[in-house]
C-alpha cells in the first residue's frame, strides 16, 4: 500500500464541501482542515504508485475550488496502533 499526504490550497469560502468531495473518493481515508499555508491535508492510499495519478491530479485536482496541491509519498508508516497490535500478537485481552 502506497501512501500519499496531500497538502491542498482551497477557496477559502468553501473548505467544507470542497473537504467532503474529497473526502468521497474511494482512495482517500481522511481528509483534515488545518491551520497554516495549506487548508486541507487529505490522505490517499493506493495499491500501486501510478494509482496515485489518477486520483490526485485526476481527481482530486479536478475539484472545483482546489487551487493547489503538495504531495509527499510516504517512505514508510509508523503508527502507535501497528505498535500495539504487534506486541499484542497472541495475548488474551
């Protein structure tokens, strides 16, 4: 799984329902509104690197009201929940 952290530049007067299109589509687990340079950062997972074309500039981009986006491909995932799972392999709870 491919992880991509997409920074995006919004029309300002509409970050909620821009948020919710992006949020609709099918690679896309979570999108955050923030403070800062940026207005939405949106999470895109995906099963191959040339999936991620197709869903941020051929999507996400695409939105009516994004302005820019900003994406950084995520070498590896550290997570305190994978952390938890792995040291729980085989325990009761």
């Amino acid at each position: 799984m491919i992880t991509a952290i997409v920074l995006i530049k919004t029309s300002v007067d509409r970050i909620p329902e821009i948020a919710e299109s992006i949020a609709a589509l099918d690679s896309v687990s979570e999108v955050f509104s923030v403070t800062g340079t940026y207005d939405l950062v949106a999470m895109v997972r995906v099963a191959r690197h040339d999936d991620l074309a197709d869903v941020i500039p051929g999507r996400i981009s695409k939105i009516p009201g994004v302005e820019a986006t900003d994406t950084h491909v995520a070498f590896r995932t550290y997570s305190q929940h994978d952390l938890e799972a792995a040291f729980a392999i085989g325990l009761d709870a």
